[in-house]
C-alpha cells in the first residue's frame, strides 16, 4: 500500500528536502505541499492524504487548530497528523496531542526516522520522541489547557491494565512491554487497546497525556 502524505510547513526549502526524502521511497507519494495551515486543512480535504507532516508553527491559521479541524472532521477519519518541531521542549507540541496529533518529532530526526515514524501513523499507531517525552509532559502538568479532555475513569481499570498504563507513559513499545511483563506482544497490544477504549484514548500520543495526567506515569511494574 502507498502511503499518501502532505507536506505542510512554510518553507519551500524544508518542503523540497522532505520530498526528496519522501518520494525515494517505493512505498510513498507525496500528493500535496502546504505553505501555511489555512492550505493543510484544503489539501487534507482534498488529496484525502494518509498523513500529514505538519510543523508546529505555520502562518495563517494557528497550527493547533488546522490539526484539531483536520483530526475534528469525520470525512477526514483516516487522515493522520504527525507534528514536527523545531525545538522538542516546544509546550505546543503538548497542545498539539489535545487537538488530536498522533505524535511529534524534532526537525533533526533522521532521515530513516521520519520514514519510520510515518509508516508507524498510516498504520494507525502513535509515536512520541523519546528525548523530548519526558520533558514535554513535566512541562504539561504545570500548564492549564482549557481544551483538555474530561477526566477519563481511572478506576475502571484493572491493576494489571495500570501497569501496562505506566509502561506506555513511559514511553515503552508493546514488544518492551511484553519484555517486562513477561506476556507476548499480542497480549500487551490486547491490554493497551482495552486501556484505550476505557479511558477513551484517541491513539497511543493520547494514552500518554492521560496518563500523565492521571499520575501514573513511571508506576509500571
């Protein structure tokens, strides 16, 4: 399957790099570029891309809000958005998962890193940069978002499923998890999406807020 992506960011310079990136892939197209928000959410509309490359700080209309009306429209149900950064400590970027991003990236990811975190959005997963996780949600417990979520009922969960909980807060794969837990991948993928329905998390970048949130990230077994 080719995964349709749209390059949003106001520089024909990084938009050209990235396609270049792109495009030498066999299993990618890039079918749009957008110099500002106002024209992501256009493009997302029309090109019906898989996922949108988005950076954080677009003119026109505010970034938070192209992702939120992209991720907020039900024609738009399959289109994914990955946020880029240019510095990973970015509070937006923790803004940016409220309005419904599956994940960020800083600009000085590799090559084959971006590649790899695209593939990982057109599948349906999320993926938050390892380096700047930990900061990013220090930094969001201390911010109010009046467009934060409701809070999710912690105690529908069972002791098992808030340890897994904590494992994905702290940034652990499902086969990591299984590691730790000493269960197979498939069981630990079965926990986090039970976790996932319960506490109604959009994606995995969302299960990290709540948890977060909730203060139960670092409390995995």
């Amino acid at each position: 399957m080719t995964i349709r992506v749209l390059l949003a960011d106001d520089q024909a310079l990084v938009r050209s790099g990235f396609r270049m990136i792109l495009q030498s892939e066999p299993d990618m197209e890039v079918v749009g570029e957008a110099a500002t928000s106002d024209e992501a959410v256009a493009l997302a509309r029309s090109t019906r891309a898989d996922v949108v490359l988005m950076d954080i700080r677009m003119p026109g209309m505010d970034s938070l809000a192209a992702t939120r009306a992209i991720t907020g429209d039900e024609d738009l149900a399959g289109v994914r958005v990955l946020i880029l950064t240019a510095f990973e400590t970015d509070e937006y970027v923790l803004h940016a998962l409220h309005a419904g991003a599956s994940g960020f990236l800083g600009k000085g990811v590799e090559p084959a890193g971006l590649l790899d975190a695209i593939r990982v959005i057109a599948r349906g997963g999320a993926l938050l940069s390892p380096a700047a996780t930990k900061a990013l949600i220090a930094r969001y417990l201390a911010l109010p978002d009046p467009a934060s979520d409701p809070a999710p009922d912690m105690e529908s969960l069972t002791e098992r499923e808030g340890q897994v909980l904590g494992l994905v807060a702290a940034g652990l794969s499902n086969i990591a998890i299984g590691e730790r837990l000493h269960v197979s991948p498939w069981t630990a993928k079965t926990h986090v999406n039970r976790i996932m329905a319960k506490l109604g998390a959009r994606d995995r970048a969302h299960l990290v807020v709540i948890a977060y949130q909730s203060r139960l990230a670092g409390s995995g077994a």
